[in-house]
C-alpha cells in the first residue's frame, strides 16, 4: 500500500550551515501541526521524496535538505532538489532552470524503504547556499506499508483517461470528482499506476472509499508543451511498478486531490489510471 504526504511554505531564507523548517500541508487524512506531520500508522516507510525549491536566483540553491523525526538519526539527506527560480515551473524546468535538463528530482528509496515509528512527528528541514528573499518549498513524501507486490505475469493492464470535475485552489489540496472519457466494463479494479497533467500541478493522489492511505504521483505540468507527455522517474509510477495501490467498482470510482501552483481550471487537469480487473 501507498501513501503520500506534502509540505508547503514560501519564506524567506537562511544560509547554510544554519536550516529552517517548511510547514506541513493541511491535509485531512494524517495529523498537521505547525512544521509537523504525524507518521501515519499504516503506511510508516518512506519510499521516495521530491523536493522542489523555487528561489530568487539561481546563485541560491537549496544546498541542505532533510527530512527529520526521533528516530530518524542521522536525519534523512534528500540529496536530488528540484532549485529554480521564483516564477518557473517546479517540477519541469523552464527558463534559467536548474538542472537544464526534464529529468524529475525525485529521490527513490523503494529498494530499501526509510522506516519511520507511526505517531512520531516528521520535519522537512532545508538552507540555501547564499541569502535568498524567497525560498517556496514544496515537498511530496511517498509512503509505503513496505508490501508492494509484483504484477502476476500475465494479466492485461488498461489505461483510462479521466478529466477533472473541479477547479484546483492553489497550494491546497483540492479535491474532485473524476469523469472517465469512456465507461468501464462492470465489475471490480485494482488501480496499479497513474500519471497525472495539469498546468501547474505539483501532485495529484487518490482517494479510495475503502481504505484511508492516499497514493498519488508528481504532476507533470505544462499541459500543452511536449513535456507534460514525459512519465515521471523514468515510469515508477506506472504499469505496476509499484504494485496495487487500492480497489474500486466501476459504480464507486475513487476521487483525486491535486495540488497546484495556481488555481488551474478543470479542464486543463486529467489523469491517466492503469487499472486491472480483478472481478
């Protein structure tokens, strides 16, 4: 089972050797207090992280960036940050982008899952190289029960498209319904992978009825540039790769919340879901 969590904040900077906190995002699912998110009880392992910083210059990259909690020692060195400029895309580079090329930053840990204790408290922690008014970090915790199965050989994965039912508020997780652009065949599915588009979308999860961990992707933003067809990470997150990620019947599809940088309309976000029926 998968899980993600984020956070959030726009400040100003310190220099590194000295580091600040960013805020936990609101989030209805697990408890968020001030810098503080609560490790959830099921989904206790960190499988991966992105952390993306936009600055105002790029003289001023994030050079430290942690993620901390009590029985994280030493603290967790997230070593790929996604740095650029106040006003670029965070997740693909735009102009004066660091690094020049569409490679996410994403920091992979499923080979050796990061374990967390459930009900401690975790921190992302970072500091530029030299003083920046703004430092906006947004940060995506992937989090994993530690059993991801592999795919049974054989079976047949469909991709279906679905567009968004509602507008995203900016810098919150937004819910929505989703409106799949053909009908599925009755009966019952696993969701095993997704990709998720939107202008300025950070992040996008999955909301199932039946179980409260919420697993989601990186956006890929950009929408109507050649970049927003990329998968993330070389394809992680689809086809399986990260095994069954939840069930639903075609009556009682799950629900998507979208993180974004502005308030994009609903019809410039849609998902694509990789689903196997299972009954």
């Amino acid at each position: 089972m998968l899980d993600m969590i984020a956070f959030y904040e726009v400040r100003a900077a310190v220099v590194y050797p000295a580091y600040q906190n960013t805020a936990g995002l609101a989030d209805q699912h697990v408890t968020v207090l001030g810098d503080n998110i609560t490790v959830p009880d099921v989904c206790n392992k960190i499988i991966g992280v992105y952390w993306g910083a936009a600055l105002t210059a790029l003289a001023v990259p994030v050079r430290l960036a942690q993620l901390a909690s009590p029985s994280l020692m030493p603290r967790l060195e997230i070593g790929a940050v996604d740095s650029q400029v106040t006003g670029a895309g965070v997740e693909y580079p735009g102009a004066g982008a660091l690094p020049l090329s569409s490679a996410i930053c994403y920091n992979d840990f499923k080979e050796a899952p990061i374990p967390l204790i459930p009900g401690e408290s975790l921190q992302a922690l970072s500091a530029t190289q030299a003083a920046s008014a703004v430092e906006t970090n947004r940060i995506l915790v992937f989090l994993t029960d530690g059993q991801i199965d592999k795919m049974p050989a054989g079976v047949r994965i469909r991709t279906i498209a679905a567009d968004l039912a509602a507008p995203a508020v900016a810098n919150v997780w937004t819910p929505s319904a989703v409106v799949f652009r053909q009908a599925l065949d009755a009966g019952k599915y696993a969701v095993v992978g997704m990709k998720a588009v939107g202008v300025t979308m950070t992040a996008m999860r999955l909301v199932f009825g039946n179980q409260g961990a919420r697993p989601g992707v990186i956006g890929n933003n950009g929408v109507l540039g050649p970049l927003g067809q990329e998968n993330i990470a070389a394809g992680l997150f689809r086809y399986g790769r990260l095994g069954v990620w939840g069930t639903f019947t075609h009556t009682n599809p799950p629900t998507v919340e979208v993180l974004c940088q502005a308030a994009d309309a609903a019809a410039t976000m849609f998902v694509y879901l990789d689903v196997v029926k299972i009954g």
